[in-house]
C-alpha cells in the first residue's frame, strides 16, 4: 500500500494598505474591488495640509475595506511632546471609530516616525498592531507593532531600497537583498512582481502600500492597475487587510 504524502505548502498572504485618505482613495478603492484585492487604508482625522476624503466617501469606504487610524493631524510624533503624540495617537483612533460606528484596530505612524515610547503609546490605546514603512520584507513580522511591508509603489530607486533595507537587521533580510539586486535597474513592476512570485513559490507576505496622491503625481495608475491584475485572484494565497492578517499570524 502507498501511503499518501502529505506536502504541505506555505502559506502566501497579500495585504496592501494606502496612507494619508486622499480623495483619491476612491479612486484606488475601484482599482482594488476591480481585482477584489483586500486593503486597509490609514486615514489622519484632519491632517493639517490637505483635505482628507470626505466623510461619506469614507464610509463608504469602509464597507468594502480596512480603515485604521493615521492621528488626528498627522504630525511627526517624534516630533512632538509625548502627551501631545498621545492625544493624536487616540484622539485619531476614537474620531474614526465614531464617525464608523466600529472600532478601529490599526495604526500607521506617519511618515513612518516612531520611537519606543510612541509605539508604547499605540500599544496603550488598544491598538492590535501597527504599519510602519521598512519595507523588502516577505517575512512573518517579529513585532505587529512593527509591521512591515514589501514593495512601495512608487518609482523605485535601487538606492533607497538598498538604504531600507541596511536600516535592518541584514542577515535577517538576505531575500530581500538578494531580490533588490538582480532587480537593479527594473521598474517598480518588475520588483513587485518578482517578490509576488517569491511568495507564491516559497509562503510569505506580500505587502504592497503606498498613497493614492503619489500614484496619481507620477502618473502610476495603468502601472498599479497592471501589478494589481498580476498578484490578484491566485488560488492559495489569502487576500487579508492589515487587520486580518495581524489576527491570522496571532492565530498561527
Ligand atoms: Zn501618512
């Protein structure tokens, strides 16, 4: 009698996740129901310099995606006194819930800032988790307060991502070097599709974020639409939130 073998594959997860609630966040939401890929997007209450999406796009926003908090203003908290970095930590989380009518779960620090004491801060106001920008990364996160991502998309600049790269632990990130480097000189497609392969080969998490404003000022969208087309409505690999994928990696 032949025994039946059992292969069990990894497991390949795509998360994507939008910073900032751009109006044009409408916009990026019918590009990812288009592929029925899963986001979450990180909206600041009323972020100092520009104007948010609106209120009723945001709810409807939220019937179809994640949304998690971004602060009230969107200042760099490392920037600011710790009980002022508290207030717009909270103060972004309790805003959005209202407005929702459901509890808010993550958190993105803006422009990617934080310390010891910040992420203390999020972790104090009931948050589950937290995105930051490191990003080259297809790896379990070690802290879900630390949330990583894969490929920003925006035009990719070998130098930058080598520089995210260094900023981390180096040997933790071999695949990522090594990705980044037979990548050198290829678009920010050419990547992105290069880590999705990765992922569906080997398990993993594809994490795709990025601003919907940074999309439209460098004239990404028929490129986004591609990338989307291409990591989109694969058999065994998980479409999760931000949110879903925290409590999916708890779970395991
Ligand atoms: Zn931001």
């Amino acid at each position: 009698m032949t025994r039946k073998k059992f292969v069990t594959k990894p497991q390949s997860v795509v998360s994507t996740s939008w910073d900032d609630g751009a109006p044009l966040d409408c916009e990026l939401s019918r590009l990812l129901n288009k592929h029925k890929v899963q986001a979450t997007f990180y909206v600041p209450w009323k972020p100092d310099n520009y104007d948010r999406i609106d209120d009723n796009e945001l709810k409807k926003l939220a019937r179809h995606f994640e949304i998690g908090a971004h602060t009230l203003t969107h200042p760099d908290l490392t920037a600011v006194p710790l009980r002022e970095a508290k207030r717009e930590i909270l103060g972004g989380k309790n805003e959005l819930s209202a407005l929702l009518n459901q509890e808010v779960e993550v958190f993105c620090y803006p422009r990617g800032k934080y310390t010891r004491e910040i992420v203390s801060l999020v972790k104090e106001s009931g948050f589950i988790g937290a995105r930051t920008i490191e990003c080259f990364r297809v790896l379990r996160p070690v802290d879900f307060y630390r949330l990583w991502a894969t490929v920003p998309a925006n035009p990719y600049s070998f130098w930058k991502a080598i520089g995210s790269i260094a900023r981390s632990s180096f040997f933790a990130n071999l695949a990522g070097i090594s990705m980044v480097v037979k990548n050198v000189r290829k678009s920010w497609i050419d990547l992105a599709t290069a880590y999705f392969d990765y992922v569906r080969k080997n398990g993993g998490i594809f994490h795709l974020f990025g601003h919907s404003w940074e999309i439209e000022r460098f004239g990404l969208w028929d490129e986004l639409d591609e990338v989307l087309a291409y990591i989109a409505a694969h058999d065994n690999v998980m479409y999760l939130t931000n949110g879903e994928l925290i409590r999916t990696l708890k779970a395991n």
